[in-house]
C-alpha cells in the first residue's frame, strides 16, 4: 500500500466503498470528516488523529460514531428542521387575497399589507406571518429597471442654505421640493415633486420640459395647497431659479437650498419619488404622452394619499392622519380616457 498523498489505493484497501468515491457528491465539510476518519484508519491513534488536525476528540468520536463506510453520506450534516411544525393557520383564500395585494402593489412589504388586511378586510395576521406566505408561494411581481443617474454640480455662493435647526411640528410648515427624471416610451420626462414634512401630502407635476417656467406651475401648485407661509427646501438645479425662484420671492414664500450633492438634507422628498419610482413607474412605462402619465401618476397618488399605510405616521395614511387635523386632502383627477 502506498503512503503518498493523494493515493487512491488507500480508501481501497480500508474503505469498502473505495472504487466508488468519484461517483460520490460531499460537501466541504464531509469530505474534511472523511480525511479524518481516513487518516485514524490509517495510525489506529485518536490522539494522533486529533493532533494532526487539530480537532477535539468530542468531535471525532461524533463523526466516527456516525460513519457507515457503505454510505459516505453519513458524513453529511443532518437537518435541523423540527420534528413538530407548526401548522399554517391561513387558508387559500387568504393567499389569494396577499397574491392580489402583491399583484397590485408588488413593493408593499409585509408590514405595510398587514395593515391593509386588518383595516380593510377585518383579517389580523402579523407581518411574519405574511411575510412567509410571500416566501412561500413568491408572491414577487415587482419589475426592476436601472437608469444611469446623471448629476450636475451647481455652484451658487449667494443661495441659502437650509439652516440645521429647520424642523416642522405642524401641516404646512416646511415643504421639500425636487425634479425627477422620467423615461417612458423612449421618451424622457419630467416629474416636479412636493412633499409636506409633516403630513406627507404630497403634489406632483408632470412635464415634457425641465425648465424654470414649469417648476414654477408647480410651485404655483404648492402655495395653493399650502399656503405662502410654507418654507420652500429645494436643490440647487437649474430649474429651481430664474423664474421660479422670482415668482417664490415675489409671493415672499421663503426658500432654502440643500447643500450640492447632499439629498440627506431633503430627505423625504428623495423618499417619495423613491416610492414613485418603484410602486409605479418600474410598473408601467407605457405611457406615450405627458397627459397619460400624468394621469397614471395621479393614480398612484390617489393609492398614496388614501389606501397606502406609511410607517412615519405610525401606519395611518395621509388622509386618515389629517383628518386629525382637519384637514382634507383632495383626490388627484383621473381622466377616463387616459
């Protein structure tokens, strides 16, 4: 018998299986016991065998109890799978209806929907619970699409720069302000995004150009909605100036740049054109017209202010959250033709 390493001849002569090991699949972890066991087999020394491999004799006698040399796959780690499993208590309907849910919305996540079904079905279930079901029968319909992110720097000394100390503890308070690009049907777009702090009422308008005169119609939009004693957070692009810069200082609207290329200091604006992105344009990008996607983003605004729970609002959405404040928030019209 030949003592070089890697010599076949010795799982041959002591492992009955020998002739067979090529055919046989082991992890990592069970062909490292089977060196073990092949090496005692080789010195008859449990001393020696652990000294050399630097393992304590608990653990060879583990494996060497549990060795069958007709079956190298009991080397293998067992399951760790209980012998008792809880049973499901949800039926198919209740799948059915996360299968719905997840179909409609494929970005809520499992909190979020066990809020739905409890506010809105009667039906209490955790979100562990949900969770697993997603797993289970993956309930995972959300389409993912990268663009590449272009930035531009803007260097404007005389701006101000939003103060630290800038807080909202009412409706109406501080506004954040940003532009979004869109590609839909080849076709880039423009999204002019609102956000209140406080409430997370938000106003979104859509446009075929990025210009100033456009961020000022949605400007014109929020000081409608909110009021002129709202403060204005907004970037430092250029569509924020000229005139939509004039038309804020005119109606004295006072207004506040984030420093370049920190969106933590507009951070829930960021949030929701996040959520637009993903709840709804990842979904649909057929819209051909400035029209259609204006009315497929107030869709899901509608679905934003009146049905989605937020988390910062301790689960409530928009509307329920100022209807404590008694404060309405209109829908968002839908054309019927779009």
């Amino acid at each position: 018998m030949s003592n070089r390493v890697g010599s076949s001849t010795i799982y041959a002569s002591i492992l009955p299986i020998g002739n067979n090991l090529r055919s046989v699949s082991l992890s990592r972890e069970a062909k490292h016991r089977l060196r073990v066991i092949e090496y005692y087999l080789g010195c008859r020394s449990v001393a020696l065998t652990c000294r050399h491999f630097g393992i304590c004799r608990s653990y060879f006698y583990k494996w060497y109890k549990r060795f069958n040399p007709h079956n190298l796959k009991s080397l293998e780690d067992l399951s760790r799978k209980p012998h008792r499993v809880r049973p499901a208590t949800y039926d198919v309907n209740f799948v059915a209806l996360i299968r719905k849910l997840r179909t409609d919305y494929p970005s809520y996540s499992a909190k979020k929907l066990s809020v739905i079904v409890l506010r809105d079905y009667g039906i209490s279930y955790s979100a562990a619970t949900i969770g697993r079901v997603i797993k289970r029968f993956m309930l995972y319909f959300s389409q993912v699409i990268h663009l590449r992110n272009h930035r531009r720097g803007c260097k404007r000394s005389w701006v101000t720069r939003k103060p630290f100390s800038l807080y909202a503890n009412g409706p109406g308070q501080v506004i954040e302000f940003d532009m979004k690009h869109i590609w839909s049907a080849n076709r880039r777009r423009y999204a002019f995004v609102a956000v209140d702090v406080f409430t997370k009422q938000a106003i979104i308008h859509v446009s075929s150009s990025s210009k100033s005169t456009q961020a000022k119609i949605a400007l014109e939009m929020v000081v409608k909605t909110f009021g002129a004693q709202a403060v204005i957070v907004n970037d430092n692009g250029s569509e924020n100036f000229d005139q939509a810069y004039a038309y804020l200082k005119q109606v004295g609207v006072t207004q506040y740049f984030a420093r370049p290329h920190t969106p933590k200091d507009k951070p829930h604006v960021e949030n929701i054109i996040g959520k637009l992105q993903q709840e709804c344009l990842d979904e649909d990008r057929s819209a051909d017209s400035v029209t259609k996607l204006q009315a497929q983003i107030n869709r899901w605004l509608n679905d934003y202010h009146f049905f989605r729970p937020h988390q910062a609002l301790n689960y409530l959405t928009p509307e329920e959250f100022c209807a404590t404040l008694n404060i309405t928030i209109p829908r968002a019209k839908v054309s019927t033709m779009c």
